[in-house]
C-alpha cells in the first residue's frame, strides 16, 4: 500500500529566501565567503537590555505556562509604547501576544475567514501571507501595484474590484519595496475597509525603521482593523519569536482560544524580556542601527546604477531595495543561484514576493554591516563587469 499523501495545503509554495538559506549553508562548508544581503534579519543582537532582562528572568522566574494572550506585565508594555510612540490609548486586553508576527497572522486568519473567503494582498508582497492565505483555505486576491502607487494599493483600486473581499493586508514599511503609505492614504484605507465590512489587516512590524518619511497605525483611524506587530526588525530580535496582534473586541476571545489550542502562548522568556525593549535605553542603541541602516541605503542608492540598476521602488522604511533586474536577466532564480555561486553575493529573488512579474526583480538587504554592503556591491561590479 502506497504512503498517504500530504494535503493540498502542504503543497504551499516554498518561502524561496529560505531556500537561498539552504544554498547559502552548503556554500560555507567549502567556502568563508558569504555577503549575507539576501535575508530580513539584523545582523545585531536584542539590545543589552533585553538581554539583562533575559538573563535575570532566567535565575529569578520560574518561565512556565503563561496566560494565552500572553503576560498581563508584556501586555502593558505593548500598551505604553502605543501611547508613547503613537498617541493613543490601547487596553491591554486588546492585545495578544503571539509567536512572533507569523503566527499572529495565522491565527488572524483562523480566526476571521472561513474556507472559500476572498482575501486580497499587494503583489510584490510578502510571500508567507500569500501561501498563509491559500493554506488556510481561503481564495487570493493579488492587487497589482506598480510605482505609480508606490507599491501600495488605493481606495480607487479596492473600489473597481468586481468582487468585494473580505479582508485586505497591507504593510507599511512594505516587503519587498521598503514603501510606506502615507497618513492620508492610510487614513482613506482604513475607512473604506471599515464602511465595506472588509477586515484590514495591517501589518506594522518594520515600525520603527524609516528614512524621513513618518509611519502610522492604522488604529489612529479606527479600531476595526487588526494591526500585526513585532519585536523582530527594529528591536533585532527574530529570534526570540515574539510579536503581537491588537484586535477588534469580535476577534479577541475567538484568536485566544486559537492560541490555546495551538500553542498554549507565546516564549514566557521572550515576553519577560521583551518588556525591556520598549525602554529608553534600548530605544538608544536601536536608533544607532537605524541610522547604520540609513548609512547603507545611502550607499545603495549611490552604488546601484553602476550595476545598471536605475529603476527600484523607494525605500522609504525597512531595509529592502526592490530593484529591476530585467536588463540582467528573465530568470531572477537562476540569476541570484548563479550570483551566489560566483561570488558568494547571496540576494533574494523578486519571484519569491512576485509570481507574475517578480522574474525580473531581485530584492536586497541592507540591514548588515556597512563594509558587508559595500563588499556585496564590489563583488557584482566585478562579476557583471
């Protein structure tokens, strides 16, 4: 008797930048050579508050169950910092803690849609919500969004839709394109999901890292939306798998209970620790890598066009620069695989954020060191010489 096959939804597309991982950790078994600028990951570790936090939770707690939704100490935290960066109140008991932003996702979706439901993302985008989306049952509705919008989507888009969806994700800072939506788009965004009975979904984790150009929640213009945070990109801890969702009254018992069943909670270590990220000392040493991310984008910006590369989207937040490689090639995931085995350069290829188009996108990071950058861009110079 034959095996049982997997389910339809374990057939989901893979996360592609994970498999340049893979191609990147084959490579450093014969070669000391790798310039890391394919990953969303800081090359920093959590801030040394975090990390004394940590290490008293460890000696001086126990690091056991926690409540579903997380500890009522993290949650207030997530409250402050609301209220300090943004302006607003949040109930703490609007807040859940989740296993990173992924899983946040994961349960929003749970929790919201059922199979069959008409949920609309960006492309590009990010390619988890895509694959999270059709996972989860639901049917995909890709906007296409060029540099005419920024890479984000209007209200003038959702309006012309021949069917209405059911919910909506948006990102801001985006990725791949570093874009962020403006207060008055965002604004407008906000309501018409809110008067369509379409859930938005916001995904605000890259908050934090912007380049002269502010970033807003989408809860400073209503509370029906769900916003999806994290303390992963600004506060440099991808690691600790933790994040957190703000949530409409509808949807809290509904994700607890999703929780509960799926994960019991959120690391008790990451949540003791993470109250940490949220002071005044670790929002000092956080700047300094945003203003190191800052440093690289400039020298991107400057360095691009010798690689021929005129045409990306503004990386106005995050530390992406989405850029047109269609002179170079048709195929970016044959020509980042080739780049990587000539040079060590390892990039992302644009397929991973964009199925239709992407095949002539690359996206590359620059949230490692300025001298990896720089090394990065030489070493393509050379190989497109």
């Amino acid at each position: 008797m034959s095996p049982r096959p997997a389910s339809v939804r374990g057939g989901v597309e893979p996360f592609h930048v994970m498999e340049v991982l893979k191609a990147v950790a084959a490579r450093r078994l014969s070669h000391d050579d790798v310039v890391l600028l394919c990953v969303g990951q800081p090359s920093t570790p959590a801030p040394a508050p975090v990390r004394a936090a940590a290490e008293h939770a460890l000696g001086a707690e126990t690091l056991g169950y926690t409540e579903a939704v997380g500890t009522l100490a993290f949650r207030r935290a997530i409250s402050g910092h609301y209220r300090e960066q943004y302006g607003f109140g949040v109930d703490p008991d609007a807040v859940v803690v989740t296993t990173g932003s992924s899983a946040g996702f994961l349960l929003t979706l749970l929790a919201a849609f059922d199979p069959g439901d008409l949920v609309a993302v960006t492309r590009p985008g990010y390619p988890a919500y895509r694959n999270d989306v059709l996972a989860a049952g639901c049917r995909l509705l890709e906007l296409p969004c060029g540099p005419e919008t920024r890479y984000q989507p209007s209200v003038e888009m959702l309006a012309s839709l021949s069917e209405k969806p059911a919910g909506l994700v948006l990102a801001s800072p985006a990725n791949p394109t570093g874009t962020i939506i403006g207060a008055d788009e965002l604004a407008a965004l906000t309501r018409w999901c809110a008067d369509n009975d379409v859930l938005l979904i916001s995904d605000e984790i890259y908050h934090g890292i912007s380049f002269g150009r502010p970033t807003h929640s989408a809860w400073e213009y209503g509370r029906d939306a769900v916003v999806v945070g994290s303390l992963s990109k600004y506060q440099s801890m991808t690691g600790w798998r933790i994040g957190w969702l703000l949530l409409p009254e509808a949807l809290r018992r509904p994700v607890e209970l999703l929780q509960g069943n799926l994960a019991i909670c959120a690391p008790a270590l990451s949540q003791a620790a993470g109250c940490a990220a949220f002071g005044p000392d670790a929002r000092s040493e956080l700047d300094g890598h945003v203003r190191r991310y800052a440093a690289n984008r400039d020298i991107l910006l400057e360095r691009l066009p010798e690689l021929g590369i005129t045409s990306f989207a503004p990386p106005d937040g995050a530390f992406y620069a989405w850029c047109d490689i269609g002179h170079l090639t048709d195929d970016s995931q044959a020509w980042c695989a080739d780049v990587l085995a000539a040079t060590g350069v390892a990039l992302a290829p644009g397929i991973d954020f964009d199925p239709v188009d992407g095949h002539r996108f690359m996206r590359l990071s620059f949230c490692g060191t300025s001298e990896e950058i720089t090394e990065g861009i030489d070493r393509l110079v050379r190989y497109l010489g």
